[in-house]
C-alpha cells in the first residue's frame, strides 16, 4: 500500500503538470476569431467609413466614425508610436510562455482574448501607414459621442483586450489558477476531486 501524497506534493505535482491540448486549442482559437473579426471589422470601417461623416447608431448611444490612431487611448503617447509594438510583442510572449503550462479552459479564453487584441493592433503598428512599426491602428467604434468626447474611439481589437483582462481579474478574484488548480480564501490549494479520488485509488491499490 503506498502513502497518499501530501497537499503540498500534490500541488507540486499539479504544478509540473504539462499543458492541457484542449486549453491550449482553445486559446489559439479564441486569439485567431478575436484576429480575423478585428480584420474584417477595420476592412469594412475603411470601405465604408472613410471621408463621411459619423453614423450615428442606437440613438446616439453608438457612433462608427473612422479614426487612425497613432497612440494609446485618447491618443496618448502619439510622438512615441514604436513603444507599442515592442509592448505589444513582449505581452504576446507572456502568453506564448503561460500556454507551456495551462491547464484552465476559462484561462485559455481569457488569454486568447488578450492574444488576439494585441496581435489585431500590432498588425495594425507594424504593416498601416505611414511606416512599418510607426503604423496607426484603426477605430471606429464611439460611445455617446461621434468623437469620443467620454470615452477613446475602440475597435474589436481593444474590446477583446479589456473583455481578457476582465476575464482575467475575476479568475484571480475566485482562486482558479492557469494550472488548472484553485486557491481558497486563505491562500491555500483546494483539493481538486480529481486528485482525491485518485489517491484513494492508490490507498486500496
């Protein structure tokens, strides 16, 4: 009969354990439907937004109006365009490394949101006018006002961004862990049923 592994051995286990394919199928899906709509969305802004006047949507609650923005939002840190790539690029590598071990099927969305948010402006940074790495990203999506006059003019891109990172912070708040493990109020692992039924499988083996 073998002894029933220790939380904290079974939590090193769970630690090593190696990506989930399903997680990270997932994620890759996820950042590529995020891409291709965020592609399509600034194709279409383009052929139908470009020199008119905005279209006011909703009641004025939405408005689509063509903006290239050099910067961040409300184009801040326009004069310094080349830092978002490199941002961009080092944010695309985090979740390259955290996919190495993911296990979390709301984790993987989460990230495949954020993934293909970055990677829809950065190919907006390195390929659009006026120059490689200097690109504008384009927007086009305005809320109760045509110029953003309460909030920065977004696109799909930006929404999949903020929706990842929202995600992101509710999975914190309630413990789950990219690893597939869980974290109480206390700090402490929680068991994972799994895991437990599985020691006992060794206790009668």
């Amino acid at each position: 009969m073998s002894a029933a592994p220790t939380a904290g051995s079974g939590r090193a286990e769970q630690g090593d354990r190696r990506p989930r394919p399903r997680a990270v199928a997932i994620l890759a899906g996820t950042a590529v439907v995020a891409l291709v709509a965020d592609a399509v969305t600034k194709h279409l802004a383009l052929e139908a937004l470009t020199d008119r006047e905005p279209l006011r949507l909703l009641g004025g609650a939405i408005y689509l109006n063509l903006v290239r923005n050099s910067g961040a939002a409300w184009s801040i840190g326009s004069d310094y365009t080349w830092v978002f790539p490199l941002i961009t690029i080092a944010v695309v590598g985090w979740i390259l490394w955290m996919a190495l071990r993911l296990r979390s099927l709301p984790w993987a969305v989460s990230l495949g949101l954020v993934l293909g948010g970055a990677l829809g402006n950065l190919m907006d940074r390195i390929f659009r006018a006026p120059a490689p790495f200097h690109g504008h990203v384009v927007d086009m999506i305005s809320v109760f006002g045509p110029y953003g006059e309460y909030f920065p003019v977004f696109n799909l891109a930006d929404s999949s961004l903020v929706c990842g990172v929202i995600l992101a912070l509710l999975l914190e708040l309630t413990g789950r862990q990219r690893d597939g493990g869980r974290v109480g109020r206390d700090g402490r692992p929680v068991p994972d049923p799994a895991d437990e039924s599985t020691a006992e499988q060794r206790e009668r083996a």
